[in-house]
C-alpha cells in the first residue's frame, strides 16, 4: 500500500502543459454522426436557426492533441466528464481547440486506497477568441490490488 | 425583470430509457476515436472482473444530455452538462436517465435553471450522478 506521495515537483510541473491549438469545423457530418450515436437518429441535427446540438461536442475534441502524464499507478477510470457551452454552436463555424492539463490531486485511504486524480479540458474558442465550449474530465489512478470491494464511493 | 420560465422546481423531467447496445458503442467508439478493449470485447471486459462490456462514461454524458433536450425542446438550450461516475454500465441492459428541476433563477440577465439527475442501472442504483444547468431563450 502507497503512503507516500507521487506528486513529486517533476509531477506537479506537469499542471499547466496545453497542446497544440488546432482548427475544428463544426460540420454537418459531425452534427449528424453524434445525432446518430446519442439519439439514435439525426432528424433536427441542425435546427432552422443554424444552431446544433451540443452532443457534436464528442466529434469535434479528440481533434485537439491530447496531453499525455505519466501512468504513476497501473489502473485508471474515468470520474467524471462534462461539457460547458456559453451559447450554441452553429452549423459552419471554425473553432480553435486547445487541451490542458489543469490539475492533479491525490487522495490517501478511501474505497481505491491511495489514487491520483488528473484533470483535463479542450477549449473552444471562435474567431473573436471567446470560449465557446470546454469538455473537462477527471481521470483517477489507482491500483486495484490496494482498492477493496464496495458499491458506490 | 423578465418573467421566470414555466418550470418549477421540483419538476421531474421524463424519464429515458433505453439499452444501448454493442452497436451504439461502437458507433461511439468511432465518433470520439477511442477503443479500449473492454468496450466492445466481452473477453477483455472479464480479464476486467466485469460480466460483459462496459458502457463508455462519456456515451452517458450524452445520453443525459439527450434527456435534458427532449424535456427541453426548443425552449431554451444546455449550458453545462456533468456526469461523476460512481458504478459501472454493462452494455445491454436496461438503464434510466432521470432528473428533476432544482432551481429556477435569473443570472446575467438570463432566465436559467439547475437540474440534477442520474442515470440508474436495473437495480434502480445511480451509476451516474449528474448535474446541469439551462438557459431560457427571453
């Protein structure tokens, strides 16, 4: 069982690291396949007024350059994930997406005994430079060994 | 001031429910471009201590999202959408995404709310806790 931290400095340095901003239309396939995959449809994948569904969120961020950390423990799940829009994203328009790594914590004891928590975002920004959308998760190491059986958290 | 939107708290949206199965998986896997194993390969789902493939956790943040916009409509639209985590999906069987308004209010000049929600396995346990906030169109 771990009882000394892994957030060395050279860990905690890693807080803050961004990939490369990279270009992402908002296109009608994209709207349409993630239609498709949480709806089970894409009637209305693009409204009258041009707006789309939020859900093309999921097609557009893994076009953003996804920041690597280190595997500090030997299993991993996903916490928690959310998406954030200051307005609805409209059919055509070109968004410049950029990951972060935008903090790690750690926790000692619990149902999964000593684990890292490392959160991460893309940002969405239009042609004026204002964030338009975020998708953030929080992924947990830990190390099975050490986790004892239980339901939830 | 604007009036407030007709919600009112304490208002339960519909439920949804569904089963997703391996091909809506699949089809998500391609969508976002990730596979691990244990989604779509019941052997390496095992290998895992789990009885079949997992349900991706991002698949249900959307599915919540679905839930949230088919009691939404055209009333307005999702300003922030959260899904934690708290037991595993197993792909194929049933699961419920429910919620409820837990408070109206105005900020920045806009109509909103606050809704919290959960997505329960079959045994009526929440997998997912969720939470989201809307904004009304004036």
């Amino acid at each position: 069982m771990i009882d000394q931290t892994l957030l060395t400095d050279e860990v905690r340095a890693l807080v803050g690291r961004a990939g490369e901003p990279a270009p992402v239309r908002v296109t009608r396939r994209a709207a349409e396949r993630a239609m498709d995959v949480y709806y089970g449809h894409h009637n209305g994948a693009v409204a009258t007024d041009g707006t789309v569904k939020g859900v093309v969120l999921a097609a557009l961020e893994n076009e953003s350059e996804s920041i690597r950390y280190p595997d500090l423990l030997p299993d991993g799940l996903l916490i928690s994930n959310e998406w954030e829009f200051s307005r609805p994203l409209r059919l055509d328009e070109e968004l410049i997406v950029q990951s972060r790594l935008v903090d790690i914590n750690e926790r000692f004891g619990g149902r999964f005994g000593y684990s890292l928590y490392f959160r991460s975002d893309a940002e969405f920004r239009d042609s004026t430079g204002e964030i338009v959308a975020r998708s953030v998760r929080t992924m947990m190491q830990y190390d099975a060994a050490s986790a004892r059986d239980g339901a939830e958290e | 001031m604007t009036a407030l939107p007709a919600v009112t708290e304490g208002e339960e949206l519909p439920a949804l429910e569904l089963t997703p199965d391996l091909g809506q998986v699949i089809r998500f896997c391609g969508l976002t471009w990730v596979f691990p194993a244990f989604f779509y390969d019941v052997e390496a789902a095992r290998a895992q201590g789990m009885p079949g493939t997992l349900l991706p956790g991002p698949l249900k943040l959307g599915l919540i999202y679905r839930a949230i916009d088919d009691w939404l409509g055209d009333r307005g639209f999702i300003r922030h959408v959260r899904a934690a985590h708290r037991r595993p999906d197993i792909t194929g069987r049933p699961i419920t995404v429910a919620g409820r308004v837990a408070r109206v209010y105005e900020e920045d000049g806009a109509q909103r709310a606050d809704l919290e929600l959960a997505v329960l396995n079959e045994r009526g346990e929440p997998s997912v806790r969720g939470f989201a906030v809307v904004q009304f169109h004036p």
